[in-house]
C-alpha cells in the first residue's frame, strides 16, 4: 500500500499540472457548458484511445457472428434447434466481446480515475463567499489514548476565526469555525508543536477550483483530493478538511455532474464510433 500511494502522488502530481493548464477554460465558462465540452471531448478521446489498445480485428469478427447469429434466430425462429444453437452462439459472441474489451477498459482505467479527480475540484463542491462561514477540521495521527501535540490556526487576512479551536476527543479531531474575508485562493496554516502545515482555502463566486481536503497517506484519499500532497506517515497531522458548501447543479453540481459526465461521454463515444472507424 506504501509504493501504491506513492505512485498514485506521483501521477497526482502529473495530473495536477497537466490539468491546470487544460481546465483553467472552466473557470471562464458557465457550468453547464463546461461540463458538456469536457464530457464530449473525453468521450471522443477515450474512444481513440480505445480503437488503438483494443483488437478491432478480433472484435469486428465477434460483432459480425452475433449480427449473424441474430439473423438465424429471426429466419429459422419456428425452428428449436436452430434456435437454440443461435441463442448459444450469441451468448458466447457477447462473451468474446466482453473479453476483448477487457484489455482497453483497463488501459483507461488509470487515465479516467485521475480526469474524475481534477474535474472533481471544480464540481464537486463550490468556493466559500466572502462572508460565509465553514467548519476547518483537522485530524490528528495516533490512537485515542496517544497525547495531542499544541495545534493553532495562524491569523491570516483570507479568514477570521469565529469559534474554536474544538476537540473531539474520541475522534482526535480539532474543529475552528471560520469566516472569510477576501477573494481568493488562500492558504490556512497551522502550527502543529511550532511546526507550520498549510491547508488550501478557496472564496469566491462562480467556477473555482476547490480542494475539499488535504488527504492522509492512502492511496484512495489520495485519488479522491489529488490536488494536495497527502500527510506522510509519519506526521502527526492526519488529514485536513474545509467544509465547503455542494455545488448546486443537475450538470456540474455535488454528485450530479459524474452522472452528466458519464452520459455525455458515452453519446459522444457513440456519435463518433462510425466516423473514426471503431468497433465497439
């Protein structure tokens, strides 16, 4: 699990500054129109990189026998053992896809996993206002009965605190509630035993890019809030979170905008099939 989420950091660290410069478009366009541009251009692009991992021979083959087979079932329907040799064959056409769409769908695994995180950071959840108030948690390593190191919130112009800090024994959580002040892309630092640990805060309106939680040492927290390197191991900070507001939006809103992005890429995907020349 160690050299897993190392190599999931490193690939943030790809992803990150590849999608700084490919998404910064987001942050000019509404949220409809840049959830649909994204998800039409993934969809195309998968399917390229589709028709190229995959044995388009192979699956050519298999579409054309089912097609066939489809064919037989329709003409000799009165007939049962013809019938059901085409029933069998179908069964075993569309197994056969299956396996030769195995390989593709695992080289675009990794590819997609990182996309949904960086689009994550701009629809998953939306910037605080100036004014607005949210919950800063920070989540400390050890067990229960471990002894809690000295953790304040440094004063910065971006927020001031409203209440806090609050600990959560059971949980080892530190709670400061917070209201912002200024515009901006801000960083919150604690002083953890007089040592400082920084934590991303976003305000403002509009498309920003928000990154809900600066992750612990694990490989799926990680893939989950790429944009923040994840506390070592050996930290006595396990994670920091901000609770930000949900994005309200059935195209690029809190939840919604996966379930945009998977539709409109799949229609595009299926749009462009015959122009480039895939078998699927």
């Amino acid at each position: 699990m160690e050299f897993l989420t190392a190599v999931v950091v490193w690939l943030n660290a790809a992803a990150n500054a590849l999608g700084s410069a490919i998404l910064a478009p987001v942050a000019l366009l509404p949220g409809w129109l840049s959830a649909t541009l994204v998800a039409a251009a993934t969809g195309v692009l998968l399917l390229v990189l589709f028709k190229y991992t995959s044995n388009q021979r192979a699956i050519k083959r298999a579409r054309d026998q089912v097609n066939a087979n489809l064919l037989a079932l329709k003409l000799f329907k009165d007939s049962v053992p013809v019938a059901l040799r085409a029933q069998g064959r179908i069964l075993a056409g569309a197994f056969r896809l299956m396996v030769l769409a195995l390989m593709p769908m695992l080289v675009m695994l990794v590819p997609v996993c990182l996309l949904l995180g960086q689009l994550s950071l701009w629809y998953e959840a939306r910037p605080l206002r100036t004014g607005e108030e949210a919950v800063v948690t920070v989540v400390l390593s050890g067990d229960a009965e471990a002894s809690w190191p000295e953790v304040s919130l440094a004063p910065t112009d971006a927020a001031e605190v409203v209440t806090g800090p609050i600990r959560v024994l059971s949980k080892r959580e530190i709670c400061w509630l917070v209201r912002t002040r200024e515009v901006g892309q801000h960083s919150l630092v604690f002083l953890v035993d007089g040592r400082p640990v920084e934590k991303e805060l976003a305000v403002g309106d509009g498309m920003m890019r928000v990154s809900k939680q600066r992750p612990a040492w694990s490989w799926s927290d990680a893939l989950l809030h790429p944009w923040e390197p994840p506390f070592r191991p050996e930290s006595p900070v396990r994670s920091i979170e901000v609770a930000y507001p949900e994005r309200d939006s059935k195209t690029s809103g809190t939840g919604w905008w996966v379930i945009y992005w998977f539709v409109v890429s799949m229609v595009a995907a299926l749009c462009f099939r015959r122009w480039l020349g895939v078998n699927v």
